[in-house]
C-alpha cells in the first residue's frame, strides 16, 4: 500500500473543504440541488470571481461536477460518496460536545434531504421501523450495507419502488449513512433514494426550493402512522 501517495491524496482533498467558503458551498448543494456559481458566491459570502476560483479547485479535486444547459452553467456535489463525507464530516465536527444536544435548526432537524435520500429525526425512524421488521438485514461482511428481505421486498415493491431496477444501478443498493443531527444511521443507497422520492411523489413530504428542509403534509403523517407505526 503505498502510504505516502494516500496521505497526499487526502491532505489535497482536505485541504480543499477546509477553506470557509468552499465548505459553505458544498454544504450548501447538500440537498441535492445544483446551484450557479452566482447562487453558491451568495451563498460563500464572497464574489463572483473568487467563487469561480473555489468552484475550479472543488472540480479539479473532485468535489463538484458542472453541468452547461445552453449558456447556463450549474455546480452540483460530484456523486453520492462525497456526500456522505461531507455528513460524516458534520457528525465528526460535533464530537468535541462533552453531551451530545442536536443544535440543528428544528425542521432541519426534523427532516432534510442528505444528497438524494432523506435524513433527520423522521428518515432515522423510518430507518429504525425498517431494522426492526425485518425488512433490511445487515450483510454478512457487516460493512454498513443492508439486503432487503423477501418482506421487504414486498413491502417496497407495494409502494411502488422498483427494486430490480435499483439493483441495475453501479451504486450501493441500500446502506446506512450516519446522520449528523441524530448521531443515528438513515437509509441511503439507491433505495434510500428511490424511498425519497415516492415520498416526495405521494404528497408525503415537500422539498424547500431554498434549503434542505422538507415538511410532512397531513397526508404523510397519516400514512407514517399507518404504515409504519410512526407518529409526530
């Protein structure tokens, strides 16, 4: 294992997020949006062209991939690996606390898009409900990937999830991902993402256009309830 070049690697990377501005903007694109250099300079506190700087070093390490639509020109995180470090990040930054107290904003807190999947106190539960009935499994190698039981599969399935086509996709099918503001595993993976978005299909959560915060409709709570035996 050639030592030396790893810890480069990742001095070059860290050094990359360090920066104050730079990790404002990958936090920032957190809840799976893709965002202008304009929005991201806002969003830093810093101008145009210093932005573009830190956005040119986040794609040149990896961080950030572009996207041109006509003479539009759109940032977003580069893939679901890097927002899981940026979570995992979140959580380590917390460790310090002598006695952990979320200090999320509440609907932050409550619940939030991490990337493409759900967080907060509500995707933990639902996480809970999916350990605890048997409808994930840890696997045998027990590295934080999870296999969906014949029960689970049903159960996914009903809700329209298609599970074989999750399965296709060159990414993890399902596995925890730690979240920050719970200290607590949520489901991420493929088919943390598809649950997300039947859930944003059915009325039961709405996304904010301008945060990671997503509300729960009436109607979600009723289903939560139902289905999973989950109240708020």
């Amino acid at each position: 294992m050639d030592v030396p070049c790893h810890d480069s690697d990742i001095s070059q990377v860290a050094a990359a997020i360090a920066e104050p501005a730079r990790t404002r903007m990958l936090c920032a694109l957190m809840d799976g949006h893709a965002r202008t250099s304009t929005e991201l300079a806002v969003i830093a506190g810093v101008g145009t062209s210093t932005a573009s700087a830190h956005l040119a070093r986040l794609r040149e390490d990896g961080l950030v991939k572009l996207h041109v639509q006509g003479r539009h020109r759109y940032y977003s995180l580069a893939d679901a690996h890097v927002a899981r470090a940026i979570e995992a990040l979140m959580v380590i930054s917390k460790i310090a606390t002598p006695r952990f107290v979320p200090t999320a904003p509440d609907r932050l807190q409550f619940a939030r898009t991490c990337y493409d999947h759900m967080a907060g106190t509500l995707a933990v539960r639902l996480h809970d409900f999916f350990i605890e009935s048997a409808w994930l499994v840890s696997t045998a190698s027990n590295d934080g990937l999870y296999q969906l039981t014949p029960d689970g599969e049903r159960a996914m399935t009903g809700l329209g999830i298609k599970i074989d086509a999750l399965r296709a996709q060159r990414r993890r099918f399902a596995c925890g991902c730690l979240d920050w503001s719970m200290r607590s595993p949520h489901l991420a993976g493929t088919l943390g993402a598809a649950f997300l978005q039947m859930s944003i299909a059915r009325n039961w959560v709405v996304q904010d256009l301008d945060s990671r915060a997503l509300g729960l409709t009436p109607k979600g709570r009723k289903e939560l309830a139902t289905r999973f035996g989950i109240s708020f």
